[in-house]
C-alpha cells in the first residue's frame, strides 16, 4: 500500500489537489470534511453533533472522527492506498491512524505540507462561501477560528511526522495545475503508482 496525507490549513487546497491526485493514481480518497458532511445533509445523529462544532470554526472531536476514518478503512481491504484529506487534525488523530494502518502492516508513506499565507487562504474560503452554500465557509470570524484551531491543534501534527522524516513542504499558492505537478514529482520522487 501507498498512503498520503495531504496536509494544511482550511482553504490550503485539500480538496481541490485530492480529487486530481486520486483520478491519477486510483487511491481511496478518505476526506474527513466530506464524510462529516455527508452525515449532516442525511440529518444523523453524529451529522447533528458535528455540525454545531462545524458552524462555530472548532474541530469535531477526536473519538467520532477516528470511529469514521477506521470503518471506512476496514470497508476498504484491497485499497493499494487512502488519501488522506482533513486527516489527521490533531496529535491523538495521527496516533490512532498509525496504529489502523499498522493493524494492515502498513504506514504514512508521504505528508504532503501545502503552504499558504493567512490572507490569501481567508480570501478563498470566502469566495467559495459566495457559491459552496457551506455555513463555515461565510463569516469571516468562524475562517479565523478555523485557522487558530489549525494553528494550534493541527499544526502539531506536521511535527509528529518529522519525527519520521516523512512531511515534504509544497507551496500552495500559485496556479492549480503547477501544484499539482509539484505533488506529483514528490509522490513519484518515493514510489511509482
Ligand atoms: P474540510 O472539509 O477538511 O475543509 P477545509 O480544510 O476548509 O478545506 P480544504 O483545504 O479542503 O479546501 P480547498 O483548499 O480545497 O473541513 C471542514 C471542517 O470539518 C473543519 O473546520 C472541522 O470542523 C471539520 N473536520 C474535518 N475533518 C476533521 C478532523 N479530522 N477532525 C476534526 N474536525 C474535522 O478549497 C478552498 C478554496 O480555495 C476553494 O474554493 C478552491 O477552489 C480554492 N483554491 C484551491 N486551490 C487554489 C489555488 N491554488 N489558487 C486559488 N484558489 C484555490
């Protein structure tokens, strides 16, 4: 298996880069935002509790964010990887997923680190508001708790991976399709899929 996470504060690019890089290389895209989501829109109990954390810029706890990323690995057996986008947001997040990857004798490969300025990230989530319908995506005060949330709780989580020298820096301002080269070259540079 080869897994990536691809890392970085709300609005860094995430998602945007993720749906390119599992077209090219077939990986399971597991995005923790997306599956929180998708519980919010069928109105299910755990949607209803992670929304109020959503709405309000604060990360949704760790205890149900783990429970989906684990099912979603199990319902996976014969992934040749996950892409991980949103996950891990904190230290216990990166613990609990060594050890489900660990349970598949399997590991992070790669953290892929996309690097942009505050302005500019606070810039196109409220452009994505104008159209997303995404009620965090509107009020510029719950973006600059998403990002004192990323500072201080996410953040972290690049340190854990340095340990293992595993976490690559990209720039993520610029043209979309550059980046997404830049990825490439990075992914391709540690193994070809
Ligand atoms: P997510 O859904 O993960 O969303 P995000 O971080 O806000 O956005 P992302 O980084 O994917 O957006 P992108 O840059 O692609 O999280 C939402 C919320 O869910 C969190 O705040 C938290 O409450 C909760 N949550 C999720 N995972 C969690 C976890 N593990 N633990 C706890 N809570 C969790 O796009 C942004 C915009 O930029 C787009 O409009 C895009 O078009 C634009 N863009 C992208 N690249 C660009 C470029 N190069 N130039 C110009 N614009 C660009």
């Amino acid at each position: 298996m080869f897994n990536i996470i691809l890392f970085g504060p709300p609005g860094s690019g995430k998602g945007t880069q993720s749906e390119r890089l599992i077209d090219k290389y077939g990986l399971i895209h597991l995005s923790t935002g997306n599956l929180l989501r998708e519980e919010i829109v069928n109105k299910t109990a755990l949607g209803l509790e992670a929304k109020r954390f959503m709405d309000n810029g604060q990360l949704v706890p760790d205890s149900v964010v783990i429970g989906m990323i684990r099912s979603a690995i199990r319902q996976n057996p014969q992934a040749k990887g996950f892409l991980f986008d949103g996950f891990p947001r904190t230290v216990a997040q990166s613990e609990a997923l060594d050890e489900l990857l660990a349970e598949n004798k399997s590991e992070i490969n790669v953290v892929l680190a996309l690097q942009v300025g505050e302005e500019e990230l606070i810039g196109r989530l409220l452009n994505r508001g104008k159209t997303s319908g995404r009620s965090d995506d509107v009020n510029e005060g719950v973006i600059r708790a998403r990002i004192t949330e990323y500072e201080n709780k996410t953040a972290p989580v690049a340190g854990h991976y340095d340990l293992a020298d595993k976490v690559v820096r990209v720039k993520g301002e610029g043209e979309v399709e550059e980046i997404f080269d830049t990825l490439c070259d990075e992914i391709e540079a540690r193994k070809v899929l």
